[in-house]
C-alpha cells in the first residue's frame, strides 16, 4: 500500500465522530467560563446586574473614559459619534441618530458600553460605572434631572423617545431576494449625473465655473427681537451647566465662574480660576466675549481653548 493511500485513510479516520471522541479533546464548559461570555442585556432587563449609578458620578467617569472621543457633554469631538441630540431629526434628510433620538432600548446602551467601551480598554468599567455612564447620556439628552440614580431597579422605567420607532418586518415576502442577482440588461448608454451628494456637494462639475463677483456688502442687519421660546430652550439645556455654573441674579461662582454679564466681558478674566494657556492668550490680547465667540466655545469646549 503506497504511503500516499495510506496517508488518505488516516485522515479519514480522524475525520469521523468515533475517531474524534477518541482523542479526548476539550472539556465542558465551567459554569464561571460561561457567564463570563454571556453578557447579553435584553430589552426586557434579563441580563442586568445588580448595582446603580448617579448622574453626577457619570460625569466624572463619562470624562475620564469617553470624552476625548465623545466630547465632555456626549457631542461627540471630530468624527467620533455624537452620543446626545437630535431630537425631532429623524424625518429629516440628515438626521442626527444618537442615544437620545434614535435607540428604542436604554439597554443597548448598557449592553454595549459594558462589553466594548472604552475604546482600547473593554470591560474595565464596573458594573456601578455603566449605570453611572449611561445615566449620564440619559441627562446629556435632557432625559432626566441631575439628581438622577440609574439601577437596575428602575432601569425598565425610562422611556426612550424612540422607542416605537421600529417594527418587525414580518411580511412574507421582502424585497431581499431580488438583491442577490445583478441585472445586465437594458443598461443605459451613457451615464449622466442625476442627483447630487447631499451636505458636501462634492460632485464634481461637468465644467467649470468662474468664481462669482463679490457681492457688495449688506447693511448691518438690526438687532434680532427676543426669542422667548428660544430663551426656554436655552434654560432648559442649561441644566447640563448648572453643576459648574449659576447665572442671574444672585448668582455666585461655583466650580466655575459665575456666568452673568459674561457677553462683553474678557475672556479668562475671572479671579480664583485656573485658565488654560489659550485663555491667558487671548486675556492677554484683550479677548472678549461675545454672541459669535461664546457659540464656538459652547460648540466644542476642549478644541476652543
């Protein structure tokens, strides 16, 4: 028998059940080793840990392990994704999909950050740190008060706002499978653009184009009147600022500066504070605040200053 059909046999009897129970391979799973696999929350809270966490708690581990991605106040820094706002976005062209506009489930939430985050080190959070975290997401989305403990008690008892926005596709007939052949017939001949990318208009033109004159310039725009709605809008989101800040009559400073009277006020001016080397630079250049310049900082603190 030649050692080539020799070798064949050998591997096929290897390859069969009673060969493979023969070698003694492996061992049944530990009770210890399953659990540690089997981290999986469901909507129902089936899977959720004992423990709780506040508001404020998740602030201090929200900036110590997901800010520098996800920004001090979950809006997200360059790319990375912007974890708060976009409420009443979904219908729009652009939305903006973030815990608060677009998850049906709080414990997706949970699910994910306690299995994969932070970036580069998962699963170094404890249990009592998620729940802070995601309480934390839940405030940054105006979803709860400051005061707020999230538990695995009332964990079930937070309603996301879209939380009815998604159904089974249980019809018995889908569109999938017409995905699975590619037609090659009836091609058109020539290709033209028909639609434009959306937001970057980075469709390149056919021609191009002479820059447009400069326009003259406009007459200085007068004074927008008093938004009332907008001011309660403003006081609303304001509640993510008042652990550090007051503002209004009688207001003091606090971990940070007192904030009445800021617009035309300079920039790092405040005594008792610590300011960051672009604060002294632009104190020392005679800064000061205004509409245009609050907006940025408020936009994007951390690349600010």
């Amino acid at each position: 028998m030649s050692k080539f059909l020799n070798t064949v046999i050998a591997a096929t009897l290897l390859a069969s059940p009673v060969a493979a129970e023969k070698l003694g391979l492996g061992r049944p799973a530990l009770p210890e080793e399953i659990a540690a696999w089997d981290l999986d929350i469901s909507p129902d809270g089936t899977g959720l840990p004992v423990g709780s966490g506040s508001v404020l708690d998740g602030e201090e581990v929200f900036a110590e392990a997901c800010a520098m991605c996800h920004g001090d106040f979950a809006e997200g820094v360059d790319n990375w994704p912007k974890l708060a706002g976009g409420m009443d976005t979904l219908n729009h062209d652009d939305p903006l999909k973030t815990v608060g506009s677009y998850w049906p489930y709080l414990s997706t939430a949970y699910d994910y950050i306690r299995r994969s985050m932070p970036f580069g080190n998962a699963q170094s959070l404890s249990d009592d740190d998620v729940y802070a975290i995601v309480a934390y997401i839940l405030y940054s989305n105006d979803l709860v008060d400051e005061d707020f403990v999230l538990s695995n008690e009332n964990f079930l008892d937070v309603e996301m706002p879209n939380a009815g926005g998604f159904v089974f596709d249980d019809r018995a007939e889908t569109e999938y499978s017409t995905f699975h052949t590619a037609c090659m017939t009836d091609c058109k001949e020539t290709v033209e653009i028909t639609m434009r990318a959306a937001v970057l208009d980075v469709t390149p033109e056919e021609e191009g184009t002479d820059a447009p004159a400069a326009e003259e310039a406009a007459a200085e725009p007068a004074a927008p009147a008093f938004d009332a709605e907008l001011a309660a809008a403003g006081e609303n989101v304001f509640k993510k600022c008042k652990a550090c800040h007051q503002v209004g009559e009688g207001a003091q400073n606090k971990s940070g500066p007192l904030l009445t009277g800021v617009v035309g006020a300079s920039v790092g001016a405040v005594e008792g504070f610590k300011y960051s080397k672009t604060f002294q630079a632009m104190n020392a250049d005679g800064a000061v605040w205004d509409e245009a310049s609050l907006a940025a900082f408020l936009a994007n603190p951390k690349k600010y200053a």
